[in-house]
C-alpha cells in the first residue's frame, strides 16, 4: 500500500473519510492478510457483523479469539496495565476501535488520564476511532480536562473522529456539574475537522471561535455559562449545525449570561440549518422570554428551527405572560418546552390552550423573589 506524507495509504485516507463503504473495507483487510497480519482477519469478520451475513455467536467466537491472541499487539498497555485496564473502554468497529472511554475513580485516583489517552491516540487501533468520551478525568478539581485537551492538541488532527463527549459522567451520582471543569477547547477546532457531535459537560467552559464545517450537534450542559462563551457562540461558524443546547446555569456558579446573550445565539445569521435550540436552564428567564417576544415578531423565528427549549429556568408568570401576544407564531413550532419553571396552574391552564405545542410540566414551587435554576451545582 502506498502511503502519503502523513504515513496514511491512499485506502486508509479513504476509509476515514467513508467509513461505512465495506467493500473497500475487504480490500483492505485482504492487503492486511496477504501481509500476515491478523488484523485482516478481524476487519472481515467486523465486515460481515455490520452486513448481517453469516452466523453472528460464530463470527463473534471467533472475533473473541483473535482478540484473545493478539491482545498485546491491539491493546499493548491498555491490556497488561491493571490500571488503565479498569480505567479504559472500547467497542470495536471493522477491526479496529470505533469508540473509547477514559476516565478515573477513587479506587484508580493514581490513573494520569491524559497519559492514558496520550497512549490510547497513538495506538494503531485507534487509527480509525470515530468516537472519543471522557469520564471523569480530576477528583480534586484543579485541572479539571486541561491535561486531556493538552494530550489531544498534542496527538495533533483527527481526521476520523465523528463524536466525542468532554465530561461523560451522571451527575450527581459521580459528580456535581459545577465541580467538574472544562477549561479550553478552542485548540480543537481545526484538529476536528469531521466532527459532527460535542458534547461538553461541567465547568469554566470556554470555546473561543468555534468554526466547523460539519458540526451538526453542539451541547453546552453547565450550571454557570460564561458570557465569553455564549459570546462565543454568537459568533460561531457552524453552518451544518441542527442541534444546540446551552444550559446558562447562574451567577452563583460561574455564570456571567444575561438575556442578550441568549438572544445573540438565536441571531447567528450562520445558523441556517438549525432545527432545535435550548436556550435552557437560565436565572434570566423572565428577560430572555421578554427579548424573544420583542425579536420573534420580527424578523421570526429562524428559517429551520421546529423546536424551542426554555425549560429548568426561572420563568414567572410575568415572562409566561409576555409569550401568549406571539403564541400564533410560537405554534409554528414542532415542540415548545417551558416545563421545570415557575408557572402557576392557572398560567399553565392558559398556556395550554394557547400553545398545545408546550411541554408544561414539571413546574417547580418557589417563595417570593426565590428562584433557582434546575442545574446550578
């Protein structure tokens, strides 16, 4: 196989590109077979589970097999290491990793998880990873995921990369939201170039200028979003992107949002194709449903957009009240979610018939002048 200067055949770049085109895929592995490598085996077998051919408790015996055998060769230290071991996921994709987990808990608090995953990239069973998630990577909150986004700039572009989670864990099960961090991720944008899903989970998020050309889904879960980020997304270049979530949180925990910040994401004239916005879990709810009725009259909704999410904020019956004037153009919409605010059951009632479109439940009990988001810590 002829290689180009970055060490990829001319088949391997062409497989990361497509790589559902199976046909190729069997080229592949029987270039691999004729050169005694295993491996060629296993992508045939990957081959012809995904095709649904052949006997699946057969394929998959012998699948497990040659996984066995070849253990120190496919995994290295990711099999002999008991810590990374315990500390490392896979599923496995036409022979080689198709998904991976990192992450560390208290009875591996010892793990250096950016070292594990420095090791995990550089594998040669990653050289088509299509999805990457990070667990919980810093039990003391210091670092937070700075040492992994290090590992990754460092790894350099990823090419086949189509998903990848920053802060895969429940919360609060493993962790409150607020105690996780982020930290930058602006360095990843132009290494990312095929991503489609990100996903990012915790603290002190910070996105710099977000420009892809194949980002269709972006979720921001926080419990206090920093207006450079939501700034950030305002500005963004994500043409190809349907799907935002952004939680803003509140003050008390990092978050620096306000109404016009939310309202600067809906005007993104580059949103072209986006057909669902949360603009969700905010302390500024009453002013953000007041901007969006002044904005929605006109110019309109966005072109694309079917569902609109508000919901886990502080919205009163005094914001609730500011959406029934632009209710006909509100029904417009596939879905409308307000649940887990602060409506009465009588606004609730007259949301209803307003707006059949609207989620509506869920609504939290608060005292006078005390209200709270439903994700902050």
């Amino acid at each position: 196989m002829e290689h180009s200067e970055t060490g990829a055949s001319a088949i391997e770049t062409s497989l990361i590109a497509h790589p559902e085109a199976y046909d190729e895929w069997l080229v592949y592995a029987d270039a691999l077979s004729k050169a005694g490598d295993p491996r060629g085996e296993l992508i045939a077998i990957g081959v012809a589970l995904r095709r649904g051919q052949g006997d699946a408790d057969t394929l998959r015996a012998r699948e497990d097999a040659l996984l066995q055998a070849n253990a120190e060769a496919w995994f290295g230290k990711l099999a002999s290491h008991t810590d990374w071991r315990d500390c490392f996921a896979w599923t496995l994709q036409t022979g080689y990793w198709g998904r991976i987990r990192c992450w560390k808990d208290y009875d591996h608090e010892h793990v250096d998880v950016s070292a594990l995953l420095t090791y995990a990239l550089a594998h040669p069973s990653a050289k088509f990873l299509r999805e990457l998630d990070l667990g919980i990577t810093d039990l003391e909150a210091d670092e937070g995921y700075a040492p992994c986004i290090r590992a990754l700039v460092e790894h350099g572009p990823m090419p086949s990369l189509r998903r990848m989670t920053i802060g895969d864990f429940q919360y609060p099960e493993e962790s409150d939201i607020s105690s996780v961090i982020v930290d930058d991720i602006g360095p990843l944008w132009p290494l990312l170039p095929k991503l489609e899903m990100l996903e990012l989970q915790g603290a002190f998020i910070e996105l710099r200028h977000p420009r892809s050309a194949r980002l269709r889904k972006l979720v921001l879960h926080t419990g206090g979003l920093p207006g450079e980020a939501a700034e950030s997304l305002a500005e963004a270049e994500l043409p190809a992107l349907e799907h935002l979530e952004v939680w803003f949180g509140t003050d008390e925990y990092g978050g620096t949002c306000n109404a016009n910040h939310a309202l600067g994401i809906l005007q993104n004239p580059r949103f072209t194709k986006l057909e669902h916005l949360a603009l969700a879990n905010a302390d500024f709810a009453d002013e953000l449903a007041a901007a969006l009725a002044a904005q929605l009259r006109f110019p309109g909704l966005p072109p694309a957009l079917r569902s609109l999410d508000l919901s886990m904020g502080t919205m009163t019956d005094a914001g609730a009240e500011l959406l029934l004037p632009i209710a006909e153009l509100l029904r417009r919409l596939g879905a409308l979610d307000l649940s887990q605010n602060f409506l009465s059951p009588a606004m609730v009632s007259r949301l209803r018939l307003a707006l059949p479109n609207a989620r509506l439940d869920d609504q939290k009990q608060g005292e006078e002048g005390w209200y709270y988001v439903s994700v902050g810590e």
